[in-house]
C-alpha cells in the first residue's frame, strides 16, 4: 500500500505546506509602529503613544502592513503597558510617537523594543526612519 514512491510525494508536500506557512509567517511580522490618530498613511502621528487611536504598522523596509485600532485607548489607566505588550505580540521592534509615559517607556524597553519621539504625518516618519536604519 505504501511504497516508496508515496512517501516521497508525502514527504514532498510535507516540505512544501512547511515552507509556505514559514513564508507567511515572517512575510506579516511588524518591525515599526507608528502611533496615529487615524489610520491612513496622511495621518498626524499622536502626541501620547498609549493614548493613540490607531496604530500603522510596517515591515524594515517601510512598506505598509496593517493600521489597527489602539485596543486600550479608552481605559481608565495604565494604557502605556498594555500597549507595549500589544505591540510586542505584533513583533514591533521600534515605535514612533509623540511621547511616550515613563511606565510606557519601562515596558517597551522591557520588550526590547526602541521607541523614538517624533512627530509629523505617518507617511513622512516611516520614510525617514526607514533611512536611518
């Protein structure tokens, strides 16, 4: 029933469904964040990263990922972690915003993620962070 050949073409299909959930998986991973308070690429990077509406995400290469909406801007307090936490389970190494809370910066830093302050339009940061790095 099985002979040599089905187990070739096994292992063959084997190799390749591996291979291609290896590809999605790192071809979606978030390296940069930028904190916005809207969600396409003309908008103004918000001045409290905890506190943003939204968040844009990018890829080193500065190439356009996902925005999604900032799931802990509304509560009551302690937004800047819970943040971080929710930006290093996008596997984001570096965020721009405004400012960013001194617990915010003790959590990102505990992710080992960087985090610079900077302001102006989404699009005009991405590039320019996409050139120092």
């Amino acid at each position: 029933m099985w002979n040599k050949n089905n187990k070739i073409y096994l292992l063959a299909i084997f190799f390749c469904l591996l291979m291609a959930f290896s590809v999605n998986a790192t071809e979606n991973v978030a390296s940069i964040a930028i904190a916005t308070n809207d969600s396409g690429s003309e908008a103004i990077v918000s001045e409290k990263a905890g506190r943003a509406a939204y968040f844009l995400f990018f890829d080193d290469h500065g190439n356009f990922l996902a925005a999604e909406k900032n799931p802990f801007t509304g509560i009551p307090g302690g937004a800047g972690p819970k943040v971080a936490g929710f930006l290093a389970d996008k596997g984001v190494t570096l965020v721009l915003a405004g400012d960013f809370g001194t617990k915010m910066e003790r959590a990102l830093s505990s992710y080992k993620i960087k985090y610079i302050s900077q302001t102006g339009v989404a699009h005009e940061v991405i590039q320019a962070a996409t050139k120092e790095k």
